[in-house]
C-alpha cells in the first residue's frame, strides 16, 4: 500500500520562529509533491507544489524534496499565528496520473 | 467559476436514504476528484474524471457510490442506501490537463443518523 507518513503533532512553535513539517512517502515513482493547509472546519489549500529536488522558495514558505531519500519537508519562517493549522503532504500515485495520496497531516501551533 | 463550487453545504440523512452531493469545477480544469475525509484527517480518494469520462474509480465502493461527470452540468456523487460511516466531509477538486496541482471546494458535511 502505498504510504504518505507525517508526524501528527501538535508541533508548537514560538511567533517569529521557524516551523519544520516532514513527510516521507512510499512510492519511488511519485513525481509531483504538495502541501496543503487546512484550518478546522475548511477545505485544503493548496500553498505549496514541488516536482524536482532541491528546494523552493515563495514568501515565507520554502518547499525541499529529495527523491533519493524519498522526503519532502516544508519550512516557514517569520512564524505568525494565522499560520496554525493542519499541514497536509500529499504526493501523486506514480502509477496513476491524477491521484493523490494524503498524509493525515502534521497540526502546527504557534504560540504568541 | 474561479473557485470549486460545492452543494449543499450540509446534508442530513437516515441511514438507508440516499444522498447527493453536487460539484462544479474551475472553468477550462478538465479533471475532477472526488474525496472523502473521516475523523483525524483520513483523505480517501473516490473517483477522479477527466471530462465526462470516469479516469480512476479504485477508490469507490461500487455497491452503493456512483459518480457522473455529465457535459454542461455539475459533476455529481450519489450515495443509495447510506450507512452511518458514510458520515464524512466529501471534497471535490479539479486540476487543469498535465498538472497534478488540485484545487479543492468547500466540502459537503454528510451527516447519517
């Protein structure tokens, strides 16, 4: 079965600091990875795609992917406290095209 | 539209009626996925189409879910008979041809009693 793995948390960080989420996932022909937020109560919210490895910058988020190690993490810094909410990693079935596989989301806190 | 339009917002229903939840994707996106989410963030994949055709459906239980695409209307999820674990938010999203990057709607609040 193929697999999106996330610390579940609550990861508490204080405001201003740097939150670190990690996903791993399990199938070497996944190609494209993403990260959602989802607040209580909303729909996910697409903030992050990365499809090579290396890293990715927009804004205060920062998106890096190895494939080797078959991880992906998400930084933001200058950590404010709208920030808090669910991160979800999900990645694409490598042997189908349109399907995505969710981890069951890391829930970040950020403490004023 | 430039968002994914979901109705209703909430639907109750006795165990063993049926239930319908309606989508309507970006203008000009060609693909639609339809999610179930549980308790503790569990995203189960259903369905997915590309245009009025069925792309994936390794996710649907095929005795009591069907879904349909159809041209010009809202794409939509039906649910015969439901059963109490059926009680989940259903997400549709759609995603523009050769991108994987899906947008998601709302959500459905399906509540069986």
């Amino acid at each position: 079965q193929k697999e999106v793995e996330q610390n579940s948390g609550p990861l508490s960080v204080p405001e201003g600091a740097i939150a670190s989420l990690n996903c791993t996932y399990s199938d070497r022909g996944s190609q494209s990875f993403f990260w959602y937020r989802q607040y209580s109560g909303k729909s996910p919210e697409l903030i992050m795609s990365i499809y090579s490895n290396g890293d990715k910058e927009d804004g205060r988020f920062t998106a890096q992917l190895n494939k080797a190690s078959q991880y992906v993490s998400l930084l933001i810094r200058d950590s404010q406290p709208s920030d808090s909410a669910t991160y979800l990693c999900a990645v694409n079935d490598g042997s189908s095209a349109s399907k995505i596989i969710f981890g069951s989301g890391t829930r970040l806190s950020i403490r004023p | 539209g430039e968002e994914v339009a979901q109705t209703p917002k909430h639907l109750v229903r006795g165990e063993g009626q049926k239930a319908k939840l309606y989508c309507a994707p970006i203008k000009g996106h060609s693909y639609v996925f339809w999610y179930q989410q549980v308790l503790k963030n569990e995203f189960k994949f259903l369905i997915s189409f590309q245009n009025e055709n069925v792309f994936d459906e390794t996710g649907m239980p095929k005795e009591r879910f069907s879904a349909k695409c159809l041209p010009n209307s809202p794409c939509s999820l039906e649910i015969q008979a439901t059963k109490l674990e059926d009680s989940a938010v259903y997400f549709c999203a759609s995603s523009l041809p050769g991108l994987n990057e899906q947008f998601f709607g709302p959500g459905t609040r399906l509540t069986v009693l």
